[in-house]
C-alpha cells in the first residue's frame, strides 16, 4: 500500500517568495514540505520542519537533499540538472520533470523549440558573443537575452542601435525583436501522472520597462473571452508538443 500524500516527504529546491507562498498552501493540506537553499535566512525557513543551507547548483547539495525524498520539486529552474537526472532514475518523483527544466534554462533552446512547432514568438537570432551582434545591424532594435541564467529582469537589456552596445552582455544570447503588443498574458498548465491537462487561470502581466520585470499580476485577467480561449488553448497545444518531443 502507497503513502497517502500527507504521509510524503516533499523536497522543494529553493526557499524565496515563491517557495513561501507554495509552503503556504501546502501547510493548509498537511504536507511535509523540506527546503533546500543557499541562503541561511530564506523567506521559507521559519516554515518548514527540515531547512538545509546549500548551493542549488551543487551535484552533491542537490542529490544529498533529494536522496531520501519521495517528491522534488523546484522554485527556480536554476538548480542542478543532473543531480535530478540521477534522483528521478533512483525512482525519485521530479516535477517538472530534469528535462523540462533543462529546456527551460536555456532561453535559446527554448526559442528553437518553438521555431520547430510552429509556435509564435517573435523573430530571434543567437549569438555567443557580443562581437556577433554587429552582424544584425540591420534588424535592430533588440531586446538581449542571456541564454542561461537570467531572471527576474536580470541578463536583459535593451540595445536600440548597433553603434551603442555599452549595455551588451558577452556572453552565448537570444537577440529577440522587438513587437508590439497590448498585453502579455501568462498561463500555468499541468499534466497528472494519468494524462490529464489543466490550465489555471490567465494571469495579466504588468512589466517595470526600467527593470524589465513584472511589477504587477492581475487575476482574472482583464481580455476578452475570446483571447482567454486563444491563451489557454495554445498553452494546452505547447503542453501537447512538449509532451511529444520527450515521448
């Protein structure tokens, strides 16, 4: 006979904000939630019963942490990748699964992966380096993403002219064009161990075009119910292709 899911030991990679509000509602159904992080005074700490200290990139923080675990998941996807690999092989449960999160982590992989199923996304060119920008002079302006980790505003930036890269990072990139648009919406999809999807609501994003980060989140976004259907049915279609490039 199974544990039940109160009976689980559940390790969560990462214990900032968002950590917390997970927590937060894990502490209302009962779960057994451990944290692991590298900074001693996380946001999570003071929640869970298990808090461990160490690097989320670390092969060996990771694994040591996951090892007597029954469910890992993560909180940011920069954790280390083939720690997981070894954990999920062990009979480990890891959502999202290592290779998910593996796509994830790499902004160019991810731009390929749409480009290949006829996802939209707006035009994009890689570069290694930033000499390489000089080679699409003609395409300006940009907005410059680091392939690897960035977040919350940080490896982006925008160049508006190849005469002005002062801000460019040296370093492997997305160069993505810029496009219009009246919103950006995001939506959350998940598959069960059975196959079944569920969307979550559209959440509305609002960006800090200084940090290049989202300032606010409105629930249930404000579109009409026709862009909500677009929105959560091409959610549900990249859940469907993404499930078919690992099958």
């Amino acid at each position: 006979m199974g544990k039940t899911v109160q009976q689980l030991n559940i390790g969560v990679l990462g214990g900032g904000q968002l950590g917390r509000m997970l927590i937060q509602n894990a502490i209302n159904l009962n779960l057994n939630i451990s944290v692991l992080d590298p900074d001693k005074n996380a946001p999570c700490k003071h929640l869970v019963k298990k808090f461990t200290q160490g690097s989320l990139t670390d092969y060996d923080a990771v694994y040591d942490f996951g090892k007597d675990k029954d469910l890992i998941t993560i909180e940011i996807e920069n954790v280390n990748i083939d720690a997981l690999k070894a954990l999920e092989k062990e009979g480990k449960k890891v959502y999202p699964q290592p290779h998910i999160i593996e796509l994830i982590q790499d902004k160019g992989a991810q731009k390929m992966f749409y480009q290949r199923n006829n996802i939209p996304s707006p035009d994009f060119f890689l570069v290694e380096n930033k000499t390489q920008i000089q080679k699409y002079a003609d395409y300006f302006p940009f907005f410059q993403k680091l392939r690897k980790g960035g977040y919350d505003g940080k490896g982006v930036t925008k160049l508006v002219s190849p005469h002005h890269l002062d801000k460019a990072f040296d370093a492997p990139s997305v160069l993505e064009r810029l496009v219009n648009f009246d919103k950006e919406l995001a939506v959350i999809v998940a598959r069960s161990e059975s196959g079944e999807v569920k969307c979550f609501p559209v959440v509305e994003c609002e960006f800090s075009p200084e940090a290049n980060l989202v300032e606010f989140l409105f629930s249930p976004a404000n579109i009409k119910k026709s862009v909500e259907k677009e929105a959560l049915a091409l959610a549900a279609k990249i859940e469907l292709d993404v499930k078919k490039l690992y099958s």
